[in-house]
C-alpha cells in the first residue's frame, strides 16, 4: 500500500524528468517512478533517474558543520565564515574573495549566492561548474539573438523532418529526449537522424547518416553548410567522404523542419562560441527558428543549468538575463536595494581558481560541485584549494576530492530533502519537493547563505522565510522595469502558489500561460530588433597532437554514471555496466601502442598520468580515446582524466577545452590481478590500480599491481586478522583467494589472479546477504566457483534489469530469437528477462539498452503538449 507520493524532478541531466516518490506502508521504503503528467518525461525515466531511491541512505553523508576535523555547532560555523569573509574583504577588498557554485544548486540557492556575491559583497567573483558545460551557448545566444535564449521546445522533437545531433551521445547523456527523437521516427519513417560526432557512440548506431568528422572541425562543417545554403561554393576537409557531407546538406537544404541539437562536443572547445554561432547562423539564414519542428537546440548538461543562467550564476552576467551594461547595473542594485553593486564581470571558472593559486582570491566558498576532479588541470586546481588561507564547502558528502581542502564543511539538504526550482533544457521550470525530512543537523543551501549574510550586516536583505518568498522576489525581478525588452519574464507567477505550481515554460507573462517557443515574430533583443549572423574563423584546437603525445583524449559520461559520482556512485545497478573508469581505443591503436582488450593502460599528459582498463571500440576513428569523466580518488587509485587536460578556453565564453587533450598511452605490465569484496571500508595503497564499486551490501573493488604480493600477509594487513580466516594458496600458478568471516557472517573476500580477467564476483556477493555462512558453504567461498561451476551471469548488459549476457544468450537459443526487437518482445513476458532491447539496434519502439528505458504509455501525438 503507498502511504505518500510526492511529485518532484529528478536531479540529473537538463531534460529536467518529473518523477514520483512514493513510500510503501508496510516497509517504509521509498521507490522513484516518472511522473506520466510532466511534460518533459511523460512519466518515463533513465536508468540513473529508475535508480534515484537507490541513492538516498545517510552513509557518507555531513551531517553537521565541521571545522578543520572537528564537530562544530551551526552558530560557530556561521561566524566563523562570515568573520573570515568580511575581514578579507575590509582588507584586500571585494575582489579578494569567491564563490563557485553549481547545475546542482537549486534556483532559489542560486538567486541567493548570486545576490550577495555581486549585491552585498559587490564583487562579480561568482561562477558556476555550468562554465564547463554550456556557456558556449549562452554566449552564442547573446551574439546571435541579443540574449540567452533557447528558442524551442521538446515538442519540435517530434515535429521535425530532419533532426541533426552534433557533439552529442544523447542516448546516453538525454535517453529521454533520445527516446523521444526514435518515437517520433517510428511513427514517420522518412523523418531523418544525423549525427555528427568523431566517435560511433550508441546514438549514431540509430542514425540515417552518421558524419564521423575530425575532432574540432564542426565550424568547418557548417560553414561550408552556409556556404551550401547561399549557393556559394566551398572545400571542405572534415575527415569524411565527400557523398556524405553532399547528402547532409542536401537534406538540411531541402527539410524545412530541421532541429539541430548540439550539447558538450560543440560547447567543451576553445572555440564553442563560433561553433554554436556557426550552427545557428544556417538557421537563421534559411529562417527555421521559432515555428514549431525547427530551430537551434541546446541540451544543457545538468538539472539547473538554465537555473542558473537566469538568476546570474555565471560571473558575466547579472540576475534575470540582464547584463553589465550601466543601466541594468543601476537597475537591479535599485531592484535589491544593493549597497555595493558590482559593477564588472567576475573571473570565469578556469580564471578563478588560477587566482584562487596565485593568491588574489584569498577566500572561497564551493558549493555543491567537486573541483578538485572536475575541472581541467586538476592538479593545479587541487593546489591552489591547498593553499588559499579559507576555504568553505557546502556539501552533502562527507568525504569528496575538494571536501580534504576545506577549512569549515557546511551540511547541505541533497535531492529528496530540498524545496525548490529547477528550469530544464526547454525553459521548462518545475518544483521539487521534499519527500525526506532533513538528516542531522544538515540545511538547504539558501539558508546556510542567508544565514552567512545576516552575519556579515546584510540581514534585511536576506531575511527570507522560505524559499517561496526567494522565488517570488526573483519573478519580481525578471518583471521590474522590462515591458517586453528582457526575454526572461515572470510577470505571471509573481504571487502565486508556490506549493502548487506546476511546470511551466518562459516567459511566463500572464498566470497560467507558459510559451512554447520565442521569434515566432522575428523580433530578436539586439537593440534594432534583429538578429546577428557572425562571420566565423574555424581555428584549431589550443594543442595539436605532437610526437611525445600522439593521441587526441576525448572525455564525456557514460551512460550509468553522473559527474563524480557522488550520489550515482551509491548505486550498485548503475555500477554493475561500467564498475572500472575504461579507455575507449580502435583495435588500430590499440596494436600499435600494445594495448590488450580488458588490460591496463597509463594514460599520460603533460603534467600527469592516470591508469584506466582498455576496451577496444571499433567506433573510435584512429588516432583519438576516450575516457569518462567520473571517477575520482574516492573511487579509483589514479582515475582524474581533468589532470590530463590542459586550461585552454574559449576567450568569449571561458568554457575550457575538454574534447581534445594530446595525451600518450602505454599498456602497464600487472604481476597480479585481483576481486576484493568487504562490507566495510579498505584503505588500499594508491601505489596499486585499483576502482571501487558499490555492492548490495558491500563494495568490490578491481585490483593490479606491478610487484608480486606475500599474499596472505597482504590480504590480513588489508581487511584485518580478527575472525575466522580461510584461503586457498596457489605460489607456482599465481592465484590466492582468501575469504573472512566475522561471528559467521560473511566480512570480505579476496581473489587473485596472474592474468587480467573478466571474472563475475556475483555469486560470491550474494553471500554477503546471509546472516551466516554454514560449514558446508564455507570452502566454497574460495573454491573459485560455486557449486556446480556456474559462476552466474557473466558481463551485465542491462544494468535496468541486473540482465547479463548469459541470460540473453540463453534466450536467444532457448526462443530462437533473430533479432533485437525479438530479444525485446520475448523479454516483455518473462519475469527473468525483463530486458528492453539488447543492444543498439535502433528499434524506437522499445526503451533501449543505452537509455535504460521500460516501456511506458506512448508519447503524447504531436500538438498535444501545449506551452504551459
């Protein structure tokens, strides 16, 4: 029996999903299912967002406020930042300090930072970890249209003829909008994908044409577009062959309904602004902006980061889309009633924190981001956290890579436990609600901001109830003094209900009346009312493969992971795809640079190395890796690829180069191979590779090293000498496996091996369930197999359902199955393999492997999702 469902949205990726949180009477537990009403979702979900009440236990989690290493009450805490902040300010002035926000912060958490930092403290010094996924394209927006606007809709998904993905894995990073895009394809057949990406990813597997281009030669590619458009001739030379450059262009030319949708690939570059502008300057030439199936589109990357956008969470731009212009300064200091308004833009991301190691930033605050792993230069960034005199963190965990720098650790609300609004990718903004209490002593950001305000003199202005009234004074805001000049325009929820609202795009300029799309009329906010086509210089990207670094490193996501893991990471379904950060390579390079499928590779930069497993892709062209983002030294013994790229930036955007880092790669020669499985924590030297991964009840660990082990003195030194012991020695063939009970029950396992191996812990860790271990289970805890020799599922390939590959083997056999699509329908009706679709095979009736999708009601018929 559900005793409670809250209708909320799910912190992940800016499609900006609604979910449904519901508690069952009997257990108490939580489940997480979408929202069939939103309109961003119709009630489907990821896999990350299906896994959401996976991720909501208190293990690792702040709880309290902490001062160096120490306990320290709220009171204490609240003091001591705002005394250290205001005595640097009175001493080196506003400029002095910072604040690094977050896509994760919530609106409201926003508008409050952005309020004292550029109001009250009156320094711009405020920037957001959105500086590394999509200024690009607030920046090409301002260029091209005047402001930052994002003209369409999700509904244009459905409506377009042609739909073109550049720079995007959207069946990975958007698998709801992805799977929007293939429902619309089955309903009309001759509508048609392109994808334009160097890497053959799960998206292009569906595509009608797949551009496979140099990295970095987008510009390059629609340019000659242009040129195409305007019957002008043009050469081209972006690494693909040529019939299949003249088919994109001949069907952009010819399709009048055409959505481009870019997102990381274009934006993470030395040069996304001209990339962003160079894909909107073919719409804006042929006029496909604005009515319903066309228009440039823009899929942010986090939960808020159009949030973010709007209340001025970026350092070079003010709350409300206004800028730093006189008279928008003079404008919103009035609004706040501001004593010392800033008056500059602020240092962007990357800039920040090289003065942050240079000394001119001697105080900041992070709040809900990772730095320390995220950015680019990582170690330079970890430095400089080292030695600023005061650093605050807001933050849920306990224990992240930039946590270790903090002087004072503030306890902050996570998703489940905070009140607020986010806005997605379609200008959609939607409530999220709690459904948690709060845990400990923790708080919602805004009023751990408030609170530091008050302190420092600023109380009136902060003096907020809840974050409804925040929101309210934020509608205000986007109101006062626009009469039509502003894109951002709240007018219609000012008063409202803020317990009740629900989603609803803007501007939102009369109660109740969302829109759907923006220069429908053709007017634009440039001054004369038009918009601007730039004229576009491709240039290079800032380092080019040389000798000593010979490969282009592509970073990104994978499909089951989010940013460094911190909430994703709990999750033993999300980890059971991908339990080990990979480097993707062509079996090309892999041969001539030694490389084996599933073995280790050191993966050099210019300033660092890390350690990842390989797995050959034929999908990568030659000459180019790829490596996710997410791992962190939390996670894994030498895994942060951000130490691997150098800090060059778009010098419009400040939005760091991460899709192209020269790096070398050499196999690294392991003595030893090994599983670890504990319910409690390991230390483990960082002189060994190692990645951790969440259990049901424990964690697993991958394991090699260089230099043999005495092994059994090694595991006791690792997991402890107390309980009962029981191993199984093997010194001639190299293999060790050791097992360690605590009062009967099962405590940690340890298995070694001489060669890399894709060996299955799974039937092992179902022991780890059992209150106890009986005599007779005992030795085949280190038998190395269980009874019978069935080691269970081997590879997981739906991490959704926990389906292996044996499994689907074993029901193609048993159900002579041919397809994909068989593999789906036969899965449907049975309980053991409810697996949506196998591989990629593009079938856009069914949820797919790489989207995590189950199959749900169909999407709505085009037209029927009216703005609101």
């Amino acid at each position: 029996m559900i005793d409670t469902a809250i209708r909320t949205t799910c912190p992940y990726c800016g499609v900006g999903c609604g979910v449904i949180a519901e508690r069952d009477d009997a257990s108490g537990a939580w489940a997480v299912r979408g929202d069939p009403g939103h309109p961003a979702n119709f009630g489907r979900l990821c896999v990350k967002g299906a896994a959401l009440a996976e991720t909501i236990g208190l293990d690792g989690r702040l709880l309290h406020p902490m001062i160096g290493g120490a306990a320290a009450g709220w009171e204490t805490a609240l003091d001591l930042v705002a005394e250290k902040f205001s005595a640097v300010i009175a001493e080196h002035g506003p400029d002095s300090v910072a604040f690094y926000v977050s896509g994760q912060l919530l609106t409201e958490d926003y508008y409050a930072a952005n309020k004292l930092m550029k109001g009250f403290i009156g320094s711009a010094n405020i920037d957001t970890n959105s500086r590394l996924c999509m200024s690009s394209t607030v920046a090409g927006h301002v260029r091209a249209f005047g402001s930052d606007t994002v003209p369409g809709c999700y509904e244009d998904l459905d409506l377009a003829d042609l739909v073109v993905l550049v720079g995007s894995n959207t069946a990975w990073c958007h698998p709801v909008a992805f799977q929007r895009i293939l429902a619309a394809k089955t309903r009309r057949p001759d509508m048609r994908i392109v994808v334009i990406d160097p890497r053959r990813t799960a998206t292009a597997e569906c595509a009608d044409l797949h551009l496979a281009i140099r990295p970095g030669s987008d510009a390059i590619l629609f340019n000659g577009l242009l040129a195409h458009l305007k019957g002008e001739e043009t050469d081209l030379d972006v690494g693909v062959p040529l019939e299949q450059i003249v088919s994109f262009f001949s069907w952009f030319a010819d399709t009048e309904k055409t959505v481009t949708v870019w997102s990381q690939g274009i934006n993470q570059s030395s040069s996304g602004t001209d990339k962003v502008d160079a894909i909107i300057n073919c719409h804006l030439l042929t006029g496909r902006i604005g009515r319903p199936g066309m228009g440039p589109f823009s899929l942010t990357g986090q939960p808020n980061a159009m949030g973010g956008r709007e209340v001025g969470g970026l350092a070079n731009m003010l709350a409300a889309h206004m800028g730093f212009d006189e008279a928008n300064v003079e404008r919103v200091g009035r609004f706040w009633n501001a004593p010392r308004m800033a008056a500059k833009p602020g240092l962007k991301a990357v800039d920040l924190f090289k003065a942050v190691k240079d000394g001119r930033i001697k105080a900041l605050w992070v709040m809900a981001t990772n730095p320390a792993v995220s950015l680019p230069e990582a170690d330079e960034v970890r430095a400089a956290m080292a030695a600023c005199p005061f650093v605050v963190i807001s933050e849920c965990e306990a224990d992240t890579d930039s946590a270790q720098f903090a002087h004072v650790r503030l306890p902050a609300l996570a998703w489940g436990e905070k009140v607020g609004t986010v806005t997605n990718s379609e200008r959609r903004i939607s409530r999220q609600r709690p459904f948690l209490p709060a845990p400990g002593e923790a708080r919602g950001d805004w009023w751990i901001i408030a609170q530091v305000a008050g302190r420092m003199g600023f109380g009136e202005a902060f003096a907020w109830t809840g974050a409804g009234e925040i929101f309210d004074e934020f509608c205000r805001l986007t109101a006062f003094e626009n009469d039509g000049a502003r894109d951002l325009d709240l007018a219609g929820l000012v008063g409202g209900d803020y317990e009740s609202l629900e989603p609803i795009q803007w501007p939102v300029k009369a109660p109740g009346q969302g829109t759907a799309r923006l220069f429908a009329d053709g007017r634009f906010y440039h001054p004369d009312g038009r918009s601007r086509m730039l004229d576009i210089e491709p240039r290079p990207p800032a380092r080019l493969p040389d000798e000593a670094f010979p490969l282009i490193l592509n970073t990104g996501r994978m499909r089951d992971q989010w940013h460094t893991m911190t909430r994703t990471g709990r999750s033993a379904r999300l980890a059971a795809h991908a339990p080990e950060p990979l480097l993707s390579v062509h079996p090309r390079d892999a041969l001539r640079f030694g490389l084996a499928d599933g073995g280790l590779a050191r993966v050099s930069g210019r300033r660092a190395a890390v350690v990842l497993r390989v797995a050959l892709d034929s999908g990568q062209r030659p000459g180019e890796v790829f490596a996710p983002i997410h791992w962190n030294d939390r996670t894994a013994s030498g895994a942060v690829v951000g130490s691997l790229i150098d800090a060059a930036t778009d010098p419009v955007s400040g939005q760091p180069e991460l899709k192209q880092a020269p790096v070398m790669v050499a196999p690294l020669a392991a003595a030893w191979h090994g599983v670890l499985l504990s319910r409690n924590p390991v230390e483990l030297p960082r002189s060994l590779y190692w990645a951790k991964a969440a259990g049901h009840a424990h964690s697993i660990w991958r394991l090699a090293g260089e230099a043999g082990e005495d092994w059994p003195a090694t595991a006791k030194q690792w997991l402890g000498t107390d309980g009962e012991w029981i191993e199984f020695l093997d010194p001639n063939r190299g293999h060790y496996r050791g097992a360690r009970l605590v009062d009967g029950r099962l405590d940690s396992v340890l298995f070694v091996f001489p060669w890399a191996t894709d060996f299955s812990p799974d039937w092992v860790a179902a022991a780890f369930g059992r209150a106890a271990i009986e005599g007779g289970e005992r030795a085949t805890l280190v038998a190395g197999a269980p009874p019978g020799g069935d080691r269970g599922r081997d590879k997981t390939v739906c991490a959704c359902f926990n389906v292996g590959l044996a499994t689907i083997r074993a029901a193609i056999r048993d159900h002579r199955l041919s397809s994909a699509a068989e593999v789906g329908a036969d899965a449907e009706g049975r309980d053991q393999l409810r697996l949506v679709r196998a591989g990629n095979s593009g079938d856009p009736g069914r949820g797919g492997a790489e989207g995590g999708l189950e199959p749900v009601t169909p999407w709505p018929s085009p037209g029927a999702t009216a703005a609101g």
